[in-house]
C-alpha cells in the first residue's frame, strides 16, 4: 500500500501513545457502524416480507439480502469490498431515482440520509475491511 505521508505530530506530545494504539481500531469502528445500520434496515424489510414499495418482489429481495446479508458481512469485514460496493450502488440508486426529486433534507423523505450511507460505503469498498477483519484473517478479499 502507498503512503501518502507520515501521520502529523500531536499537539500533545504525551497523546502519541494512545493514537497509536487507537489509530487501527478507527476502521472497524467505521465497518461496524455502516454494517450495523444496513443490517437493521435489512431486519426491517425481512419483517415486512422483503419488499419495497415501487419495486419488484425480486428486486425487494435483493435489497434485503445487501442489507441484512451484506451488512453482517461489512460489520465482520467478510467479502467487504463486494458487500460495500452493492450497498454504494443501493444508496446511489435511492439517492438519485427515489429521493433525488424530495430535495436534499431527510426530513422531507430527502436524499440526505441514503447519500451519506452510500458515501461511506463508498469508501468501504475503496479500503476493503482493513484490520480487525476475516477478510485480513484469510489473506483474500473478493
């Protein structure tokens, strides 16, 4: 991997110790959180029968599997890439065919909420499940 540069000198020269030792753990908490929130929006649709509205019975099906399936294995860091990506592509078609049209805030059933989501998975699947991960734990990703 490229280093882009050396990490900046604390202001508190006394704190180095614990950003060294906190520094790894950022990423899970990262992975945990955007998995973790796409796994309850997938429990969601599974209690309702896995449908959406507007959507094919297939299509609601496979919304619910990205979200329950793949936000277990985004929390656990298992196929990372491949579940984070589904999940970016997900938000940016909510984002800009189902909400696009409400305006940007959430609370007018706005894009805000999706599009942040889908940024961060986003950026999950460009980092891949980093340490603390099974992907790491097995030596390959998908």
């Amino acid at each position: 991997m490229t280093e882009i540069g050396r990490e900046p000198e604390p202001v508190l020269p006394f704190l180095r110790r614990f950003y060294e030792f906190v520094i790894p753990l950022s990423w899970p908490v990262v992975r945990i959180a955007c998995g973790m929130h796409l796994v309850i929006h997938g429990w969601g649709k599974i209690l309702r029968g896995g449908t959406v509205s507007n959507s094919t019975i297939a299509f609601g099906i496979f919304l619910t599997f990205i979200e329950f399936f793949g936000g277990i294995c985004i929390s656990i860091g298992l196929f990372t890439r491949f579940f984070a990506a589904a999940a970016a592509i997900e938000m940016g078609y909510l984002t800009f065919i189902q909400y696009w049209a409400n305006g940007y805030g959430w609370r007018t059933d706005g894009y805000e909420y999706v599009m942040m989501w889908g940024t961060l998975a986003f950026a999950i699947a460009l980092r891949g499940g980093g340490p603390y991960s099974v992907d790491r734990a097995l030596g390959r990703e998908l």
